[in-house]
C-alpha cells in the first residue's frame, strides 16, 4: 500500500469515527487538514494522523558554530536564505521568493556570545583597581597581554612604589624680595630606589566572541577569524598622606572596543558564506 493511500486511509477511519464534523482546511490534492468537531467545538489538526508531516517545523539553536555549518549544508534549498545580526545568525530553510510566500518555519540559529575573556577585560575596561587587584587581575592567566609579556607587566605593577618630593625655589626681586615657587613631584620605582617605568600602552590578543574560531580548519587562510590585537593604555595614579603613598591606583583603557566588534561579526558572516554558499543579508 502506498504512503499516500495509507494516510487516506487513517484519514478516513477517524472522520468516520467523529460523529458531526466539518472540513475548515485542505492540502494541495484537497484531502481534509483541519476540522471543526461538532461535538466538542474545537479545530482539530489532522497532520497528526497523517504518515509524515506536511512541512518541517523546527526553531533549532546553535552555540557552536560548527554544528551550524553542518546542519544548514545538510537542510538548504533553493528557498533558503540567511540573517545576520549583531547577537544571532537566522537562517529560514523555507522562505520567500518574490512569486512564492513560504511558511518560515524551519529555522536555525546560531546564537553569538561574548567570550568570556572578552566579559572579564570589557568589566576591567576604564575601572580604577588598588594595586593588589589590579595585580591579581594580571595574574588570573590572562595570556592575552602579548606585549610587553603578562609576566613582565606583572613584575612592574607588584614592585611598582611611588614616592613624592617637595621642591622650593626662591629668587630675588629688584626690590630686595623675594619671589618663592613650589613644586610637587610625583614619581615611581621600587624599593630600592630603581626607577619602574611602566608603559604607556599594552597590545592584547582578544576575540570577542565564543566558540568562533573552532571553525578556521574548515576556512582558506585568508577567511580565517582572528584574534585581534588591541591597544590599552595604561594609567595610574597616587593619593598621599605626608610623603607616603595611602594608595596606588591602576587601570587600563581599551582602544576601538567597536571596531573590533564590527570587524568579526563581519568575518563570521563571510565564513558563513564561503561554508554554505547561500546568501545572507545584514540585519
């Protein structure tokens, strides 16, 4: 017996069994999808008497980017295009064409998250931290100081130590006074009096998001998502009580936060692209 005569069959066998109906819907070959039961007042969906759905129905999520790729290359039509945003991928296996409206309702999405590298310097970013923490923070395993070495950086922060000195200078007036200048200088070493010189600006190694490049093996060199490099300044600062320091202060500054953002949403739509081969539009 064919698929087709099977399903006519279990069809028919339950709208004999329903006392009072009516036909509300149709398929293409006009055999009945819904109806009204007289006896309970409710719409009934007969797809499920049928042999198979009638259309896939599915919103599946993704947070590795790689079982995105498979299951889109396994899934795709002509019918099927994709959304890029700045927080998720969509892609509809079943959407329109400008002759032909589809349901939509087969979707997959891949989720983008932040990585959690990316969270712990983006909450460090422009926050003053006591010297403890701040070299606590440098010592959490963060491999993506690059330049100068983590290491090196934590040396410097540990042992740095800031001194004060107090200069007058006096010079004689044309009238026998005197004028009289102060200056107060601030400078940093460490305990033995070696001068620390801590720099103006570290290069870290970030990327932005998670699970993103676990599908470089898959991309040509020139498609790869990268880790980028980003500047951060560096700043600190000194509050005294007397000619002793009461608190050292640090922090870091990270430059072009937004670009780096924008650059590897784009890469993630051109991989996108070169593994599936569909098209995809900017959300």
């Amino acid at each position: 017996m064919s698929n087709t005569n099977q399903e006519q069959n279990i069809l028919q066998t339950f709208l004999e069994n329903v006392s009072t109906h009516e036909v509300v819907g149709t398929d293409e070959a006009g055999m009945p999808t819904v109806i009204l039961s007289h006896d309970s007042r409710k719409l009934i969906d007969l797809e499920k008497f049928a042999v198979a759905p009638r259309r896939i129905v599915t919103n599946r999520e993704f947070n590795d980017l790689r079982g995105f790729i498979d299951y889109v290359n396994d899934f795709k039509n002509e019918s099927t295009v994709c959304f890029a945003g700045s927080k998720s991928i969509k892609v509809y296996f079943d959407y329109h064409d400008k002759e032909n409206p589809r349901w939509c309702e087969h979707v997959a999405v891949f989720n983008i998250q932040l990585s959690n590298r990316w969270k712990i310097w983006q909450g460090a970013n422009n926050q003053w931290m006591k010297q403890k923490a701040f070299a606590d923070f440098c010592d959490t395993g963060l491999n993506e100081i690059i330049d100068p070495s983590q290491s090196e950086i934590l040396t410097l922060v540990k042992n740095f130590r800031a001194t004060v000195s107090h200069v007058f200078d006096s010079e004689a007036t044309r009238g026998g006074g005197q004028n009289l200048s102060y200056r107060k200088t601030t400078t940093g070493g460490n305990t033995t009096n070696e001068l620390i010189v801590l720099p103006d600006y570290i290069t870290l190694a970030l990327q932005p998001f998670e699970n993103i490049n676990v599908i470089n093996p898959r991309l040509p060199a020139d498609k790869q998502i990268p880790a980028y490099q980003l500047q951060a300044k560096i700043a600190w600062q000194a509050n005294f009580d007397g000619d002793d320091a009461k608190g050292l202060l640090f922090k870091v500054q990270i430059l072009n936060v937004e670009n780096v953002i924008d650059e590897t949403l784009e890469t993630i739509k051109n991989a996108v692209v070169e593994l599936t081969k569909i098209k995809v539009y900017i959300a």
